[in-house]
C-alpha cells in the first residue's frame, strides 16, 4: 500500500473538510507567494527599468538622485566629451527633462520634454517613423499619448512652446518642428504625453535660450561587469556629481522602499502563520477522530515512525496542493494588483510590484512546504505517542 | 505434549484513577501451548482484558513477567515489542478496527507491509487468507462496504497476515448478532483445527464452550483452570 495513496485516502474521508482547509492553504499561500513576489520584486523590475537600455550608470547634479529634482548640471556638453573619450566607456548621453506645451487642435496640451542625444540615448524605444539625427534640430519624437493629444503622426508638423506665461498664455519660445517618429519612452508613466527633441532644441525651449544643463548624464560601461569600478573612477574624476551606478540606486530605493518590504515580510510571516495553524488544527481533529484506528496499527505491530510518517505526509499532500491552488490564485491577484498599483500617476509604466522569478515562486513554496512539515509536527506527535491501552480501554466503553 | 509459548507468571496490573490505584491484575498466571485453544471468560471488569493486553505486549504489568517463545517482553525495548507484535502476534479486536479508506485487500496486506514484504507476496498472501476467511469475491471492498461479520473476518485475516505464533482475540464476537457470532465461532475452530494457537477473551458462553480450555476470572485473579 502506497503512503501517499493512504494518506489521500484518509484525506478524503471529509472531503468538505479537507476542501476547506485547502482553500484556506490556497489563501495563505497565495498571499505568502504575493508577499514573497511583492518584497524583491520591486527592488527587480526597478533594476531591470535601469538597465533596460543597457546603461548602467547615472550622473546627476551633487546632493540629487537622477530626475528627482528639478536641479541640473552645468557644462553638460564638456562632461559627455570627457567621458566619451574614455576608452571603459561604449556610450554616454546627456538628458534634459522640462515641462513644455503643444498646440494641439484647439487648445496647449501640456507635455513632458526630453532633450536627448540620439547617438547616446536609453530612454527610448522606436515604434514608427525614423530616429532623430545628432543635428537634427527640426524633428520631433512623440509618445503615443502625445501623438493622440497633438492630433499628429510621423511627417506632421507641431508646434512646442516653452516657458509659457500663465497670464496672457503665450511661450517666450515656439518651435514649429517635424514628428520623425513615435516613441516608447522606458521610464514614462502610463498616457504619459512626452516629446523629445535633440538637447540644444530641448535647452531652448526649457530656458529660452541655449544654456549647457542638463538633468542628468547616462553612461554605458563596455562591459557589464565593470560598471561598479567604472562608477568608482568618476566619482573621483567628477567629484561636483553624483555617480550612481544601477547597484547603488537600488540600493537607494531599497532603503526609501524599506517601510513597504517590512509590510511583505510581517503579511507573508501571518499568512504562513495561518496556514501552520490551519493545517496544524485540521490534522489534529483528524488524529484525534483516528486514535483507535492509530491505536489498533499501533497494537498489531505497526511502528510509531510510520504513524508519523503518515501523518506527515498527509501534511504534505494538504500543503501540495493548497500551494499548487495558491500558486495559481497568488499569480492571478499578483497581475490583478500589479495592473491597479502600477495606474498610479507618476510609476513607470513598465514598472512591477509583483514580479514572478523563479526564485521567489521557489523560496514561497520551500517555505510553504517546510511549514507545512512543521505544522505536521504535532498532530504526529500526538499519534505517536497515543498510549495503546488505555485508549483500547476507553474505546471499549 | 508441546512446550508452551506463552508463559505468564503472577501479573499485577494497577492503574491509578481519581488518586487512587484500581487493581485490575491480582497474580493471575497463565501457560499456553502451542496449538492450544484457550479461552478466557468473566464477567466485566474481572480483568480479562487487560490480562490479553499483557500477554500481547500492549501494555506492561505492575509486576510479574510474560515470556513469549523464550523472550521476556519486559526486556525489550519499544520498538523490538511493536516487532514483536508485528511478526509473532495476530489480534482480534471487538470493534474490528480496520482502516475504513482501505480495501479489505489492502487491510490484510498492511502488516505485512509494515513487515517489510513485498508486493507480490503480500497480494498472494491476502488473497489466500480472504478466501479462507470466505471473502474472496469482496478483497476489492472497502472495509465501510462490508457488514460487521464480514469486517471482523477480514480483520481475523489481518491478524494471520505476517503467520504469527499466537492469534489473540478479545470480544470477537461482542459487536456481532447470534448468527454472524456462529460464524466467527466456527471460523475460530478451523483455525485451530489448521495450528493455529489461540487466546480468546469472551464473556460468551458458547464461545468460551469452543476452546480447549477455559479460564475464568474474577476480580482479577483467575479462578479455576477447566480442562
């Protein structure tokens, strides 16, 4: 006789009962899964935004993390010269970020303005149309929520007005300028209307005039693995920026974020909890409805360990499948509120709550599968130890 | 005359209850040979019970020593006795205990699991023993499918499972109407009759009546040895 097949036999005796305590495993689980996904799943996408277009470090004015401030830093243009002479670096670009308008059918549409430089550029992706050139100053790339608000696709003229007087409504700068293509920009908010133009185009319309800032610089080490040291060295050669490396921005998240991560831990650590408890209870009403059965195989000869064995595998088929409904309801809540939590106004787009790794189904269901042994424990203790008897006497009663 | 089996030397049982000790075992002894049919009839709470259990190594006397087949049960250790009465003890209980999820195939088979048999040879086995017990055509059954005289004659099978030395049966017949009773009676005869060493407590008359040999007990003691 199989164990496992005894063990689902016995389970199913109360099959209501077994189904329940299942759905409330499934629960558990789902929320430890969730929980397991939603602590190292942020600091994960977080990462992966970053490096989505393979530059691995930022340099941002001093005192300031990369487009978090409006703060900017000078001489922009003698910065990127240096650093694209550095033979450890593939590419450098520098980024502009200005709030801007457009003239749409009947009215100024705000917008969000990237002044880049194509030849080093990761923020952006081509859907359509053509990429801007270095010294294209007449063209224009849309995000597609900027498209639809301007009324304009690729080979249309627009019109971008920056440093808009609120009083009489009018910009101190218009630029009639060409849509070369439309873009998805990685770190934009969902419906983000934004636009980019090469940098000095972006300089004027932000400042009225052409003035060497930019937000911050994106550097791409050659090779991966020595973007840490190469971050190192321009701390030390640009001792007036911040030099953030991917590393060292996720660690700067993971510590603004660290309120969030304590929330996943003490949720998963309860919803672990509740199915230690639910598994623990259910398994013990069952020993104790079986102590003369226990008792018999006890008396004819049967060995504690295999009483304890049993019931513990009984514990494991209850977490088994609880944890395999969990998986299943864990990574269908986890899209549910990943598509709720990443609406907020102002997430990248592309950015994740819940991010289902390997790793993090792996560690949930160790940890679900070691609990539910635990939670075995001592339903199998009592079995085991179940004084032959004395509970042959009081069942002959 | 064959030597005996079993050899039971003036057990005490005391079991403590509301601070007090009741004395269930006052030196009862007793000597079963091998092939033997014994019964041992009293009326409730005369200790009869609790006599079987020492003499089957589920419980340990206050005082006084049980020898099975040369081996003292008091010398060893919890887990030789549960292999013990595994290898070398069949038991009858009154409310038949089988495994209600299981087969009455699969409930004969289970010792000899445990025993370490394997799967072919415990299959072969059950089927031999149901269809001595007469319930060939219902080995696919389980045990909640099987009326009470069908399930204790399955669990009599189970007791022969692992051919043990002594078969040892308390009340078989106590949950069973007359009819169903008769059967069992018989069922215990042909065992015998086949070399089977049997203990079989019973306040039943006519069960008592089967056995070679019949002890009765009182207050704990046995009274007179009948041959």
């Amino acid at each position: 006789m199989n164990d496992w097949i005894w063990s689902i036999k016995s389970l199913a005796r109360r099959r209501l009962r077994t189904v329940l305590a299942v759905l409330g495993i499934a629960i558990s689980a789902a929320m430890l899964l969730d929980m397991v996904m939603l602590s190292g799943g942020i600091e994960k996408s977080f990462a992966d935004l970053l490096t989505a277009k393979g530059y691995q470090i930022r340099l941002s004015p001093k005192g300031t993390l990369p487009f978090d401030t409006e703060a900017t830093l000078p001489a922009a243009e003698s910065i990127i010269r240096r650093l694209r002479q550095d033979p450890a670096i593939a590419a450098a670009g520098a980024v502009l970020g200005a709030s801007l308008y457009g003239r749409g059918r009947d009215s100024l549409v705000t917008l969000f303005g990237y002044g880049i430089q194509p030849e080093g550029q990761g923020l952006y992706w081509l859907q359509a149309g053509s990429d801007l050139a270095p010294s294209d100053t007449n063209g224009v790339l849309l995000s597609s929520a900027a498209a639809g608000l301007l009324g304009a696709g690729v080979g249309d003229t627009v019109r971008m007005v920056g440093r808009l007087d609120p009083q009489v409504m009018t910009g101190s700068v218009d630029r009639k300028l060409t849509v070369r293509g439309l873009v998805h920009w990685v770190y934009d908010y969902r419906g983000q209307p934004s636009v980019g133009t090469v940098l000095p185009v972006m300089q004027m319309l932000a400042y009225g005039h052409r003035e060497d800032r930019a937000s911050l610089i994106l550097v791409k080490a050659e090779r991966d693995g020595h973007a840490p040291a190469l971050a190192a060295t321009l701390r030390t050669r640009f001792p007036d920026l911040e030099v953030y490396s991917v590393a060292d921005l996720v660690a700067v998240f993971k510590q603004r974020l660290v309120y969030f991560r304590q929330l996943s831990y003490v949720l998963g650590t309860m919803s672990l909890i509740v199915s230690v408890l639910l598994i623990s209870t259910l398994l013990t009403i069952t020993v104790n409805e079986r102590l003369a059965e226990i008792v018999t195989l006890r008396a004819i000869g049967v060995a504690r360990s295999t009483i304890v064995r049993q019931v513990l595998i009984e514990s494991a088929v209850l977490t088994i499948v609880g944890g395999a409904t969990g998986l299943v309801l864990g990574l269908g809540t986890a899209r549910y509120l990943d598509s709720i939590l990443t609406s907020f106004p102002g997430l990248p787009a592309a950015f994740s709550f819940f991010v289902p790794r390997r790793e993090s189904v792996g560690t949930a269901a160790v940890v679900l599968l070691s609990a539910g042994c635990l939670a075995g424990l001592y339903p199998a203790w009592v079995a085991a130890r179940t004084p032959i008897a004395a509970t042959l006497r009081s069942e002959a009663t | 005359m064959s030597s005996s089996i079993l050899i039971a030397r003036n057990l005490h049982k005391d079991y403590p209850m509301n601070g007090a000790a009741v004395h269930a075992l006052r030196g009862a002894s007793l000597d079963v040979r091998a092939c033997e049919y014994v019964a041992i009839a009293g009326p409730s709470g005369s200790g009869k019970s609790t006599l079987l259990q020492l003499i089957g190594g589920i419980d340990a006397p206050s005082s006084g020593s049980v020898e099975l087949l040369g081996t003292r049960l008091d010398a060893l250790s919890d887990r030789e006795l549960t292999r013990l009465r595994l290898t070398r003890i069949g038991f009858v209980f009154q409310r038949f205990h089988l495994l209600p999820v299981l087969t009455a195939r699969e409930n004969v088979e289970l010792p000899m699991s445990e025993a370490g048999r394997g799967r072919r040879e415990r299959r072969d086995r059950a089927s031999e023993l149901l269809a001595y017990v007469g319930l060939g055509h219902r080995a696919d059954h389980r045990a909640t499918q099987l009326s009470g005289g069908e399930m204790q004659r399955v669990a009599i099978a189970r007791a022969l499972a692992n051919q043990p030395a002594l078969l040892l049966a308390d009340e078989p017949t106590g949950e069973l109407d007359a009819a169903t009773g008769m059967e069992i009676l018989s069922l215990f005869r042909r065992l015998n009759q086949d070399g089977t060493t049997l203990v079989v407590v019973t306040h039943d008359e006519q069960l008592a009546a089967e056995a070679g040999r019949v002890i009765h007990m009182l207050d704990g003691r046995i009274r007179e040895p009948r041959p």
